[in-house]
C-alpha cells in the first residue's frame, strides 16, 4: 500500500497520522462542548466572546437573546459559530 504524505506548516506528515491526530483533537473538541450548557446567561457569554462582540452581533441581528427568570441568556452554539466566522469591518 502506497503512503501518501502531506506538508503541514514545513513538516512532512503522513496521511494516517494526519487523520488520526485530526480525530483524537475533535473528540476533545466534542466531549467538551457536549459538556456545556445549552444556554449561558449574559455575563458569561460577555466575559467568554466578548462584551463589544456579543453586543455587536446582538444589534445586527446574528445572535437572539432568550429571556428566562429575568435573565437575558444566549445559546452557546450561536456564540461559538459567530466567535469562528472571520469578521469584515471594512
């Protein structure tokens, strides 16, 4: 069987190890997500994204508070969608 290799950032890696690696790092990624909550309150998503982030993309539209018990709170999976997207501001 023929190994097929890939250049990542100079080094010479090859294609199994590449997935291999690329796996065990989404499983982490995965087992602490599935850890959270679904809903964090407002203080926290300033404090994780960002005040002026999280304000912003509340104004424009991208991101929807939820009200519970006097709470403003945001899903965390808008949050963490909006925090990887690259932003424009020109």
């Amino acid at each position: 069987m023929a190994t097929t290799t890939i250049y990542v950032s100079g080094r010479e890696v090859t294609y199994e190890r590449f997935i291999n690696d690329l796996a065990a790092k989404l499983a982490d990624v995965m087992k602490s997500r599935s850890e959270m909550p679904e809903y964090i309150c407002q203080r926290q998503a300033f404090r994780l994204f960002g005040r002026a982030n999280v304000e912003r993309w509340r104004r424009e539209g991208k991101l929807t508070p939820h009200r519970r018990l006097r709470k403003v709170e945001y899903r965390i999976t808008e949050l963490y969608t909006l925090s990887a997207r690259q932003q424009d501001y020109y």
